[in-house]
C-alpha cells in the first residue's frame, strides 16, 4: 500500500515540477525501461523515440487513409456530375428514363439497373417504364424512407430487370418521390450478381442523393 502512494506521490511530484529532468539531465541516461517492440532494456530516451515513431506510425496510416477516402469521394463526385450532366442533356421526356438507367449502368458500373413509374401522363401509358406494378411492390416503396440494400429475397423489382442473364443477388431499391410528397411515384431498381455490392449495413447517402436527382429529373412524366 504504502509503495502504491508513494509512486503516486511521485508521478504527481513530476507532473507538478516538469523541470524536475531538465535540472537532473544526467538521470534520463540512467533510466532504463522495457521495450514492447525489441523485447529488450532500453533507456528513457529511447522509449520515448520508440513512442513517438509509433505514434508517427499510426498518423501515416490515418493520413493515407483519409487521401484514400478523398480519392474515393473526389471519383463519386465525377461520376454523380457526368451523370447529371446526361440528365441535362436528354433530348425529350420520354428518352429520359433510358438516359438516367444506362448513366448508372455505363458511369457507376452497375451491372443492372432499371425502374417503373406509375401515374404517369396519358402520353407515357404505353413506355416500358410505365409497365403494371402490383399494389403490394407501390405499398412496399411507399414505405420506404431511405434506400433498401441488401439480399434479393425474390422481389417483384428485381423481376422488372430484363437484360439479366442470372438474378440478382444484391438489390438496391431507391423509391421516386416529388419534393415534399408523401407517396412514391416510382420506384428506381439497381442489382448485381455479386452479394457484396449491395448490403445491409452499407451506407445509403449517395444512393439517396442518386434517387433525389432521379426523381426531379422524371417528375416530368407524370400526369
């Protein structure tokens, strides 16, 4: 007990009195510690040589992380922009719908991607994105509040994908609403043979941003 408060009383005396090694320079040699990184006795010096090239270590590590996490939103961010830019660029309504699926299939790399509209004006009825959609797949987007990722467990949606030689084993499903509407107009499908792509836990931000854009740009359709 009594050496526990007297190295206590000793830690606080050398907080207290920082100068303490500076008026006792020749100490700092004759200190000697453990090394957790050689195993061996090295002095005070050293160990803090060792510290602080560990802590360099770790801030490296961060640093390239980060640079990579920039890299990473630095190619989303000209991706969403040539994207957009096709959006812009669409010569009339009813091209629009191709236009913003074949963007995210040939700019984003996703394998498969399509969608369905419903209510759309008169003059649209007869288009591939205003195929029937059952009463139940507009319940299910409607109570979407964010994106769904994650398993395809043998969704209506993923059967409005076409051109897919095997199904989808991950499925992200963006519902279309108009700005400040309750109810769902649309519903934007995204799949990929691989399970990984689209997941549970992944994050939904830019896939939200992705079916925010979507939606302006088809708001036109409707009736």
């Amino acid at each position: 007990m009594t050496s526990q408060i007297d190295t206590q009383a000793l830690a606080d005396f050398l907080i207290d009195n920082p100068e303490f090694f500076e008026q006792h320079s020749e100490l700092l040699s004759r200190v000697k510690l453990s090394s957790p990184v050689t195993g061996r006795t090295v002095s005070l010096q050293e160990r803090q040589m060792e510290v602080l090239r560990e802590k360099l270590k770790v801030m490296e590590l961060r640093l390239a992380e980060l640079l990579r996490i920039a890299q990473e939103n630095d190619e989303i961010t000209e991706k969403f922009h040539r994207w957009t830019r096709s959006l812009l660029a669409a010569r009339n309504d009813v091209d629009m719908p191709h236009t913003l699926v074949a963007g995210l299939q040939n700019i984003f790399g996703v394998p498969h991607a399509t969608l369905r509209i419903w209510g759309v004006a008169e003059s649209f009825a007869h288009t591939w994105f205003a195929a029937p959609v059952s009463d139940d797949a507009r319940i299910f987007c409607n109570g979407l509040t964010a994106p769904y990722c994650g398993p395809n467990q043998e969704f209506e949606a993923a059967g409005w994908i076409e051109d897919a030689q095997e199904t989808p084993q991950s499925i992200a499903m963006l519902p279309l609403r108009a700005e400040g509407a309750e109810q769902a107009f649309g519903l934007l499908v995204l799949g990929s043979p691989d399970p990984a792509r689209f997941t549970s836990d992944m994050a939904t931000d830019f896939l939200s941003k992705i079916g925010d854009t979507a939606s302006a740009a088809l708001v036109c359709l409707l009736d």
